[in-house]
C-alpha cells in the first residue's frame, strides 16, 4: 500500500537517485509533473483522457478483442492506487459489440527529454498485455488525445517508447517484462528491446523507469538498467525520439497475449504513481577543468580519456575526427572513457574534443586536439564459402586478430537465407565446441586466451539456424602473423607486397615466374583476376578507400593478403 511516510518517499527517491546517477548518462532532478493518485474516484480528467475510439475496421491492433472505455468500472482511484480495469463483460460501443472491457489512458502532459517513474503491480491472467509506454506527440492516430491538433505522422516515425510490457513473450518466465523502440528502422517484432526476469510479479510493486536524453534511452527497473539503446547513427530513421512524447497505460486482451482462460472474469494494473523528472534550473556556468588524453591504441580504435566538472552534475562532450562528429554525455568530475571504433590499422587521427554542459555552455579551453596513430593489427582474413558439414549458400567472412597474447577470432555469415542464426567455435585438437558472441547481425565473435607467439592454432565455426546448420572449414592460424591463413612455406613467407596501406601502385615481389592472383574487396566481390610475373605492379589509384583481400597462387602454395587502399 501507498502509506508512506515523507521520510520513506524521501528515502526511496535518495536511493533512486543514486541507482540512476551511477547508471545512467544524464540525471534529470526536478519533478516537473505527477500522478500520485491520492483522491478516491474517477481518473483526474486535468490529467488523463480516455481513449476510446477504435482504428479503422472496428478492431484494436494486434488482435487484441477488448473494447477501451470510459466507465469509472475500467479505470478508477482507490485506496491511493489508479486501477485500470480489465472484464470479461459485453459491452457494445461505435456500433461494435466485444466481450471485454478494458482502459487505455493518454496523458494530457507532453515532453521531451527526462526520467519517468511508475510505480506498479502488474495483472498475471492469461491472455493479459499490460502497458506502460510513450507514442509521439505528433502521432497520426485518430482518437488520440494530442491526435485533432498534432497528428501529423503516421506509426512508426513518430517514435514509441515500451517503458514496459508483460505477457506477449511466449517462452519467456512469467516474471518477465520487455522494453522496446519502434522506429523506421525496426518496428512491429523490432530487434531494439531487452528483458528481465523480475522475483515475484503478481504480488510485488516495481518501479518502471524511463531515462530519456538526447543521446541514449536508458530502461530500469527499481533504479538498475536492464536495457540501453544508443544507436551509431541518430536520424530519422533510427532516432525520431528528439520530439515530445506522452504516457500511456492500458491493458489489452487476447491478440498476440493469447487465449484468454474460459473462467477469466477481471484482472487489474495497480499503480501507485506516474513521475516525470526533467532539469528545469537555469545555468549559466562553464564547464571547467577540461582535460583530455590519448588512452589506450589498438588497430581499430582509439580510446579518449575525458574529465570535466559544471555545477549541473552533467556534461556532454563533442568528438569529431574526419567527417564524423559524435557526442557522449559524462558526468561532472568523473573521468569518461571513450572508444572510437571502425579506424583504419597504421593510420594518424586527428580528434578535436569539445565539452559543454546541457545548456550548451562551453569550456574556455575548447577544443583540444589529440594525435595519434593506430596500431599495425596482426591479422589474417578472407572469404570462402567451403564447408565442411552441410553447406553454404553464399559464404562467410572469417578473420583472425592477434591481440597482445589473446587471439580474436570473427566470423560473419554472409548467407541471407537463414533465421535464427547462433553461431559455436570449434578448436580441431583436442575437439572442443564454444559457444560465440553475437555481435550484430550475423557477425559473431570468440577471443581464446594466454596463446604463444609463432604457434599454429585451427578452428571453424558452426552456424546453426532453423532447420540446419552448416560447418565451415577448419582454418589454421599462426599466432602473431599478417599474413596467410594456414602456414607458410618458406617460399611463400619472402614474397612482399608494398607499400601497405597503398595509395595507387602496389609492388609485388612473388616467388614464381607465373602467379595467379585474385584481388576481392570485403564483402567477397571480385575486383580482379589476372595473370602477374614474379615483379610486377597493381594500380589501386581507382580503387576506393578500404580493406581488400589479395589471393595469391603459385606453385610454392595459396598465400592470402589483406591490402589497405588508403
């Protein structure tokens, strides 16, 4: 019950805090609007609308077989806890007659940017789909409250926002929620959302939490971070969540939730309180004590060390290098570190490093810029399509990477015919079989450890998927090499291939008075095929900037290359 204390709300907000501002990016303090349903009765109509007009065809979404209504029996106050409703009653609303009643209630408050809380105990019932969640204020839906004068976009550009969702993720615990985004770019069964099994559902109020800034969605529950969504690139496409959002809660019937059990008579969300926190003080302080380093250098990144205080408790730095130009909140006075990835080995960046606090003042001493080259990756990769169980439809990209004495090894299906793709690393002798880490899309990755300079190492790589798997072929590694994949002869190792990275002309001294070569770029396509003498010349000069795989044949054996077009 809802009973407390000034000192236990006080308590629980202090603890809060300090769960969010150990997690999250940006902490938002101010409590800038509320529900804290303290008044016996309906809804508060200053609050809340009731959303009750069905989509076009006369049925709600997904399947679901409720009608929303406003009677005070859907959705009411009691005992300081809102009580959306969910029954098994015939109810006949729009010239439609449906079997279920339930609420869904729009907040009157719209905003961007902030941390929501709400307090709640979900309903368990079988065929049950509570919602906390958030659509776009401009979102093109009729019956909407913001719809008549804001609706402007249809689903999904508008943006929405699962803060929490139960009973729709068949297999999963009973005591699981999911948050989830739909956007352009994934909607509907969309890929961006993460999960937690929560102890005791039905009986035990949680906080659902919200913390949304210009830079990343973070999701909680009770103060710790279950789910973070930060995509590389925010546009249109992957990020329509810089426009104000309003609330949502409801509780839908049947559809994708499933059957509803035949003796299912109510069911209720009870919710304790609806917070919104934002930063509202006025600021008008720098940032200071601005520092930046070099951290540390692998062949592909480069790690940045940021540091600087504002009296805001947050501030937000801006690094750009090349083209790019990219921004990672902080907080005041702890050191950030920063990995930018997807750099080119045995190369100089120049990054110019800015700071500024979430008014947009900034430091004195902006920018500062940073030099430094990129390692020279011990590395060996290529593209085949050879299996050695079942087969494969297009190929794979396999690449190892020599890291200190630790050996990452990266395989990508290139396959798009197949679902569900998990991926299991296979060491030859003695046969072991690892389970790899999915890294995006087909891209999976395993790094084995406490391995020895010059010595040779083969794995490959099983790819399960609905209905089969498919083995590729075993490759053999020498630790520490950038070169060839399998060992070298001797003949093999003194044929030279410069410069490297190369700009136009690349030189090339092979062991045999006809070699044939091949030249692929990474995805696998064909660039050329020819015919060299044992001194002769490529001209990249027309090739674009990029990484690019040299297969050579002889005699003396396969050697395979990786080029660098600078």
């Amino acid at each position: 019950m809802k009973r407390n204390t000034h000192f236990q709300v006080l308590l629980l907000l202090l603890m809060l805090g300090q769960f969010c501002r150990a997690q999250v990016d940006v902490v938002y303090n101010d409590l800038v609007w509320s529900d804290e349903f303290d008044t016996n009765g309906p809804v508060n109509s200053s609050n809340w609308f009731h959303q009750t007009q069905l989509p076009a065809g006369g049925s709600w979404f997904n399947g679901e077989v409720q009608h929303y209504t406003n009677q005070q029996s859907n959705s009411f106050v009691d005992g300081g806890f809102l009580k959306i409703v969910a029954k098994k009653e015939p109810y006949t609303d729009q010239g439609v007659t449906k079997q279920f009643t339930s609420a869904r209630l729009n907040s009157k408050f719209a905003f961007k940017y902030g941390r929501v809380d709400v307090r709640a105990k979900l309903p368990m019932e079988q065929g049950t789909w509570p919602a906390i969640w958030m659509l776009g204020k401009n979102v093109n839906e009729d019956g909407a409250y913001f719809d008549a004068d804001f609706g402007t976009t249809d689903w999904p550009a508008c943006g929405e926002i699962d803060i929490m969702e139960h009973g729709i993720f068949q297999g999963q615990s009973p005591n699981y929620i999911q948050s989830t985004l739909h956007t352009p770019s994934s909607f509907g069964n969309s890929v961006n959302n993460g999960g937690v099994t929560i102890p005791d559902l039905a009986n035990t109020y949680h906080i659902y939490s919200l913390n949304w800034s210009p830079y990343q969605l973070s999701f909680l529950v009770d103060g710790v971070i279950h789910y973070t969504y930060n995509p590389a690139v925010k546009d249109a496409n992957t990020w329509p969540f810089d426009k104000e959002q309003f609330l949502l809660l409801n509780i839908a019937m049947g559809g994708i939730a499933g059957s509803i059990a035949d003796d299912f008579t109510q069911t209720s969300m009870d919710i304790d309180y609806v917070r919104v926190y934002q930063n509202t003080t006025l600021d008008n302080e720098r940032p200071d004590n601005f520092t930046a380093a070099i951290g540390a250098v692998t062949g592909s990144s480069v790690e940045l060390l940021l540091n600087a205080t504002d009296n805001s408790g947050t501030v937000v730095y801006n690094v750009a290098y090349g083209t790019q130009s990219i921004f990672f909140a902080g907080t005041s006075g702890v050191q950030k570190s920063v990995i930018i990835s997807g750099l080119t080995p045995n190369t100089n960046y120049t990054f110019a490093v800015a700071v500024a606090d979430l008014t947009g003042n900034t430091a004195l001493n902006n920018p500062i810029v940073l030099n430094t080259t990129t390692s020279v990756v011990l590395q060996c990769g290529g593209v085949s399509a050879e299996a050695s169980q079942g087969s494969f439809s297009t190929g794979y990209h396999y690449n190892f990477e020599t890291i200190g004495n630790d050996v990452k090894i990266t395989f990508e299906l290139l396959d798009t015919d197949r679902v569900g793709v998990v991926a299991y690393l296979w060491k030859q002798s003695p046969f072991s079989e690892t389970s790899m880490t999915n890294v995006s899309g087909t891209i999976f990755a395993k790094t084995i450890t406490g391995q020895t300079i010059g010595s040779t190492i083969s794995y490959a790589v099983k790819f399960a998927y609905a209905g089969g798997l498919s083995v590729t072929r075993y490759f053999s590694y020498v630790v520490g090499s950038n070169c060839s994949l399998g060992i070298e002869s001797s003949s093999l190792a003194r044929q030279s291939f410069s410069p490297n990275p190369v700009e136009s002309l690349l030189y090339l001294e092979l062991s045999d008075a006809q070699n044939k070569i091949m030249l692929t770029d990474i995805l696998g396509q064909k660039k050329m095929e020819t015919i060299l003498k044992s001194t002769d010349v490529i001209d990249m000069s027309d090739y674009q900037s990029g990484i690019y795989l040299l297969k050579i044949e002889n005699d003396h054996g396969i050697q395979n290359i990786k080029i660098i077009k600078k």
